[in-house]
C-alpha cells in the first residue's frame, strides 16, 4: 500500500504483519505520535495487548488520542516511563518489540533515544520474546548521537548467539549511508 517498502519502518511493518496475531501481546518501546501503536493494536485485535512507552506525555497523548480515534483505546497500556524499564513493565512473553529510535517527528530534537537505554531495553526486549517472535529496530544516525546508537544497536545485535537468534540489518542500497535502516532479531522459532 502506498509507496511499499520505502523505507525502514514499512519493512518493519511486513514482518510484524506476517506473524503477529489476534490476541497477541506486543511492545511499542517508541510510540512517539502512535503510528506503529496504532499498526499494532490493528493486528492484535481486541483480545491483545499493546505497551506503549514513551518518556514525553506529549507523545503518549498524541499516540492515546490516534488509537481512540480508531476504536482502538482498549488494546493498549499506556506506559510514560522509559524503554529501559521495559522488564519491569512487561513480563512477557511477548511477539514482538518495536523501536522506532531518534526524536519524535514535529517535536523538541532535544528528547531523543539514548545508546545506553536503547541497548538496556533491546537486552530486556530479546528476553521476553515468545519463540519466533521478532525485535524490529528502525535505526536513524543523521542527528548527534545516532551513528554512535546506531553502533551500538549493531554491536548488541551482532553478539547474540545464531542458534537461538536470527539477526538482520537491512540497508537500501540505492539511498544515501545516512538514511534510516532496520535491524531485526527474530528469535528462532521452537
Ligand atoms: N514510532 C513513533 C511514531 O510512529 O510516531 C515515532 C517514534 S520517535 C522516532 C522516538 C520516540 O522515542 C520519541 O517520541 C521520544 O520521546 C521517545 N523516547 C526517547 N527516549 C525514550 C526512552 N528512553 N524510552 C521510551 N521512549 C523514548
């Protein structure tokens, strides 16, 4: 639909699609203006759950009001604490984790995501996984910081064992190095 797989969050979005289901529980860890809640609560259906975390209550009004707006505001839990503590938030299993790093679009720059609290989270996220369930990272590095998370988003994924992760990073060849990427670790399916 629209411009297909253009960049970094619609292929996100096919791999969410083709394996998350009615009932599932899922995590927004960047919910930002509420796309990919919104995305989400869709595909878990009324019997799911989605967390949502954002650390701005701007963000976490905006993302409440799109779900409302789509008949959505019962499937999700609305979390206004950091990705970090995701653990303690959510205690799994989960089929899916979704970041979408950087700042929020139309918002202060100033509140982006954060290497150390980005990795932190990924750590939790990998964790709670429900066999074949997928981490999906929208990676941005042209603002400061976000080559340096980008590294480390790539290092902490790079490490995890193949025989229990499937680990992508997924680049377009035809855009500039800046543009936005994916990585996604899936966890080997039982
Ligand atoms: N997915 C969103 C959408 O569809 O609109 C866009 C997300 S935006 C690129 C990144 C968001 O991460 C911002 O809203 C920002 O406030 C949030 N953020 C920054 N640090 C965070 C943290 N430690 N935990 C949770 N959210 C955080």
């Amino acid at each position: 639909k629209g411009k297909g797989l253009f960049g970094a969050v619609p292929l996100a979005h096919a791999f969410l699609r083709e394996r998350v289901r009615e009932g599932d529980r899922v995590v927004d860890a960047t919910c930002g203006n509420g796309h990919d809640t919104a995305f989400l609560a869709e595909l878990v259906g009324d019997a799911g759950t989605v967390w949502a975390f954002d650390i701005q209550e701007g963000a976490l009004a905006a993302t409440e009001a799109r779900l409302a707006a789509a008949g959505y505001r019962g499937r999700a839990e609305f979390i206004p604490r950091g990705h970090e503590q995701l653990a303690a938030v959510v205690s799994g299993p989960v089929r899916a984790v979704v970041f979408n790093l950087g700042y929020l679009p139309g918002g202060e720059k100033e509140t982006v995501t954060a290497a150390a609290t980005t990795r932190a989270a990924l750590e939790q996220a990998a964790a709670l996984l429900l066999p074949g369930g997928i981490v999906t990272v929208a990676v941005y590095t042209g603002h400061p910081g976000g080559a340096e998370e980008g590294r480390v988003v790539e290092e902490w994924a790079a490490a995890l064992p193949p025989a229990r992760f499937n680990v992508w990073r997924c680049r377009q060849l035809n855009r500039p190095e800046t543009a936005p990427y994916l990585v996604a670790v899936e966890r080997v399916p039982a």
